[in-house]
C-alpha cells in the first residue's frame, strides 16, 4: 500500500503542475483573443464562441466539449454574431498558443491516466474490503503525505489531518468516481437546453478539473473555423481565475496538511510510545499485513503473539514485516500448540533484550527500550500463556509469573532492577470468567501493575489480549478488528511517569 500511495502523491502533485500550466496558457489565450477582438472584430461585445468551450476542453473539463451545443445556443443568444476573415481564423487556430495548449492537455490527460490506474490498485490492495473506498483513498493519500518525511500515521485517525482539505477530497473521490460521474455527464449532454447547461455547470469545479478530453480541441477548433464569434472575452477570464483559484486552493490546503504533520511530528517527539498488541496466528503468510499495521498506525512498537515462527523463519518473516526503519526481536514455541511473541520497534529507540533462564511455562520475550525524551528506561515484557493449561497447571504458570515478576524488582539480579515495566500479550486468561483470573488480578495488586484494556480482544467476545504497566502511564487505548486473526488490535500510547511512592 505504501509505495502505491506514494506513487499517487507525486501524480497528483504533477498534475496539479500541469493546471497551473494550463491556467498560464489560458491567461495567454486571453491576451491573444482580445487582441483579436480590438483588431479583427467588428462590435463591442465579441469573442469567438469556442472560447468558453475550449477552456473546459482543455483546462476545466472535456465535460465542456460535451454540451458544446447548447452551450452554443447560450452563448450565441447572448451576444451579436459576428464574423472573423478566414486568414485570421486560420492563423489564431494554428498558432502555437493552441498547439502549447494541446500539449498540455495531452499531457495533463496522461497523467489522469496514470492517477486512475494507481487509485485503482489501492483498491485492491485494501485489507479490509468493508472499508469505504473514499475513506481508504484520502486515508492512504494522508499516509504518503506523512511518508515524504516521516513513517506512516494511523489509519484510524489519518483523516484528521484531511479535515480542512475539501477541495483536495473533492477531487480525489472525483478520480475515484470518475465512470460514473463521466457516465452522467454523458446522460446530461443528451439533453437539450439550458437546463442540460445549468446542470452540467454543478458538475464543475474538482470534477471539471479531471475531465480533460484531448479530442474536443479538434471540435472547438472547427467550431472557430466555422467564424462564428459571440459574447466579449470576459467568460475567458471568469475561467482562467476559477482555474487559478482552485490550484490556488489546493495549494494551500496541501501546506495546511504539511503543516499539521509537522506539529503533530513536534507533539509525538514530546510524548511517548505509539504500540500496537495484536495475537496473528500464524505470522509466515500475514508478513504484508503486519507490515500495514505498523505503517497505518503509525507504530513505534508492534507486540504479536502466537507468530507460529520457527528458529528457522523466523528472521526471514519477520525483516519482511518491519519498515525499512525497524528491528526486531523474537522467541519462538516450546512445542505446544500455537506460540511464538515478538517485538517489533522503531531504530529510534536504543534497545536490549534481556533474559530470565527460570521461566519455563510461558514464552515471553522482554526487551530494555531507551529513548533521549525519556529519563529513565522502559522494560517492556511480551507474553504468550498457552490456553491449554488446566487450573491445577495454571498455578504453575502463575508461579513462574510472580518469580518474573519479582526478578524485575529484585536490584541484585544480573538484569537490575526495573521500576518502569510494560506487559503485553495474550494472557488466555478469560478476564470476565472463572478463577484463573481472580487468582492472576491478585498477583497484579501484590506488584502494583495497571490491566488497561476493558474490551473485548476476541471475536467470542472474552478479553484475552492484555496490558499492564508499573510507572507507566496508558492513553489513547483502543481495540479493533484490523481482520488478520479471530483476535482484535490493541493501540495505545505508552509514557514513563515518576514513580507512586
């Protein structure tokens, strides 16, 4: 998703280059049409009747060319008819201010080309087809906008920054709608009257801007060569402005969503940790998804259980599911179903992993980040708890536990002491059933830790997937469906705080 998101910022971009292009040539067209008109044109009011037309062929739409007779009617009602000699005819439509507006056109519509095929390929290369399609495009467009300097943002809240953009969301769902905007315009253009006029004129504006049709220069220009000349040039400027206004606007809607990354980016660097826990069952064949996860969500830490990786994929797996950006850290099954937890985090963070030998009924790997913003260290513990364990083993499961725990608080073990610690993983403990829980929350109490989430992490509806923190503050916690597992994500924000004394 990423590089094609990429690939559709620098198109836009381009063709937004090539409109102002196009508003340049147009304002050329102006000077060159009332220059004509002082010297050639007999009145006071007059311009050739393709004027108009052109300007929507070329620059605003090729919808322009499609109700291009009653806009002749229109016009030619609302002005004196005038001729032009042949040789000036010839000569205005031959020249090379018609020839440089051509090229644009075709270039302008190459692009368009191009624009369609790549949103055409985000399409498919949507995770979660009950996702809106419009949303997804404006979601992955404010993903590569982000990307031109930072690593991805969350997809669950890029739209924030798209708010003050509706020029810019007009014209993406306008490339994203394109046939059947195109087909009505097409149903309009059977029409006949002012009426087909006027409703054709409400589908200008971002959708004008798309529809560049190279063909309809040849029907304005045969149209000029028929030296038909109506209403005074004043239409040509009302659309070189309309034109310059709206790359005008998309301009600056485009550095207002610069700038809100930039002060988000400011925001982030003073907060902490953005982490992800997710249970993937089987890891091997999701290696793309999970690489989506941490670049939608703007992830400096992804926490994944029951990986169901080998000592000897492992790495290969997990390198293809880290941004270019990252590391990892992993510790595969004992044997017993399922298993396997890794940590997957940011190069930004300085990290060690460190180990505890006398833990042998769980799988856990644990991690020592640092960060420059933070004055202390963070230990962060990633486990996984087999649900198999019947209540008289679970007890040694909850042994283990407390000796961890009591190991991170012990300042003589070889690993320190850690007074601000981060717990993650799929527990297999039903949170809102039976006394697994009861006797698990009581050893949480004994050592002071926080069990944050409140929600469901299973599509049966139990809360398995867990986070718990000593001196560690958790906000912004949230649990969905990201459809990779029968598990949800949790998303939250982590940051160290001073001590309860």
């Amino acid at each position: 998703m990423g590089d094609t998101a990429d690939q559709l910022l620098i198109k836009l971009l381009l063709w937004l280059e090539q409109k102002e292009r196009c508003a340049q040539h147009l304002w050329k067209l102006v000077r060159e049409l009332e220059a004509l008109r002082e010297s050639e044109c007999v009145g006071s009011s007059a311009s050739i009747i393709g004027a108009t037309c052109i300007i929507g062929t070329i620059f605003t739409a090729g919808l322009a060319a499609l109700f291009l007779g009653a806009l002749g009617t229109v016009y030619v009602g609302s002005g004196a008819v005038i001729s032009l000699t042949s040789q000036v005819i010839e000569d205005f439509v031959s020249g090379s201010t018609v020839a440089d507006a051509q090229k644009v056109a075709k270039q302008s519509e190459t692009i368009e080309v191009e624009i369609m095929k790549l949103i055409e390929k985000l399409k498919m290369e949507r995770a979660n087809t009950d996702q809106d399609e419009d949303k997804y495009i404006a979601q992955c467009f404010a993903l590569a906008m982000w990307g031109k300097a930072h690593t991805g943002k969350p997809l669950h809240c890029a739209s924030i920054f798209l708010r003050e953009a509706p020029t810019l969301l007009e014209l993406l769902y306008t490339f994203l709608f394109r046939k059947d905007v195109q087909q009505l315009a097409l149903s309009l253009a059977k029409a006949e009257g002012k009426t087909a006029v006027k409703s054709a004129t409400k589908l200008l504006g971002a959708v004008g801007m798309v529809f560049a049709l190279t063909e309809s220069i040849d029907n304005w220009k045969e149209m000029v060569k028929k030296k038909h000349v109506t209403e005074d040039s004043q239409s040509l400027r009302d659309s070189a402005e309309k034109i310059e206004q709206f790359c005008k606007e998309l301009r600056n809607e485009l550095k207002i969503i610069e700038y809100a990354i930039f002060r988000h980016a400011i925001e982030k660097a003073k907060c902490g940790m953005w982490m992800g826990l997710l249970n993937v069952r089987s890891m091997a064949t999701k290696a793309e998804k999970i690489l989506d996860i941490i670049v939608q969500n703007d992830l400096d830490v992804l926490l994944t259980t029951e990986t169901w990786l080998t000592p000897y994929n492992f790495e290969s797996v997990l390198q293809d599911a880290c941004p270019r950006n990252f590391t990892f850290y992993h510790q595969s099954g004992d044997g017993r179903r399922g298993g396997g937890v890794g940590i997957q985090h940011t190069k930004l963070y300085s990290c060690k992993r460190i180990r505890y030998s006398d833990i042998t009924t769980f799988e856990y790997v644990a991690v020592v980040l640092k960060k420059d913003e933070w004055e202390v260290p963070v230990l962060l513990v990633n486990v996984y708890f087999s649900p198999d364990f019947i209540l008289e083993e679970f007890k040694n499961v909850i042994s283990d536990f407390e000796k961890l725990l009591r190991n991170i608080n012990n300042p003589t073990h070889i690993n320190g002491k850690h007074d601000h610690v981060i717990f993650t993983g799929d527990f297999n403990i039903h949170k809102d059933l039976g006394k697994k829980f009861l006797q698990f929350n009581d050893l949480l109490e004994k050592f002071g830790m926080m069990q944050y989430v409140e929600k469901p992490t299973h599509n049966k509806g139990h809360t398995l997937d867990l986070v718990l923190t000593r001196n560690v503050d958790v906000s912004n916690l949230i649990v969905f469906d990201p459809h990779v597992s029968d598990h949800y994500i949790v998303i939250f924000m982590s940051i160290p705080v001073a001590p309860n004394n």
